[in-house]
C-alpha cells in the first residue's frame, strides 16, 4: 500500500521586531483593519502582536518593581 502524499505545509512568516513596532504604529494612527492592509496583514495577527507586547511590558514593569525591593 503506498503512503498517501500531503503537500507541505507553507512556512509560517517570521517578521523582524522593527516590522512589528511599525505596523502597530500604523494601527494605532489608522485604524487595525487599514494599518494590516496596508502591511498586507490580517487584523487578527496585529492585536495579537499588541496583546503580546503588552503582556511583555507588564512582566518587564513587575521586575523592575521587585528588584527594587
């Protein structure tokens, strides 16, 4: 019996963190349904990079606050 052959899956993009800061500048000013347009996109993935880098700050602010300690 031979192996059934599935096409491979597409890479997932991987994007620069300045690409990042960028885009999300542009949601900020535009608007994330425009801001992801103009960046080629999907909505979805710049609140996820937003939700992200707020999470990050959070946990950067609380190490800071306990070094101080």
């Amino acid at each position: 019996m031979k192996k059934e052959q599935f096409p491979a899956r597409s890479a997932y993009k991987r994007y620069t963190a300045q690409f990042k800061e960028q885009a999300l500048e542009r949601a900020g000013r535009d608007g994330y349904p425009q801001g992801g347009a103009g960046f080629g996109l999907a909505e979805a993935t710049l609140y996820a990079w937003q939700a992200k880098r707020r999470r990050n700050s959070r946990n950067c602010q609380s190490e800071v606050h306990h070094d101080q300690n």
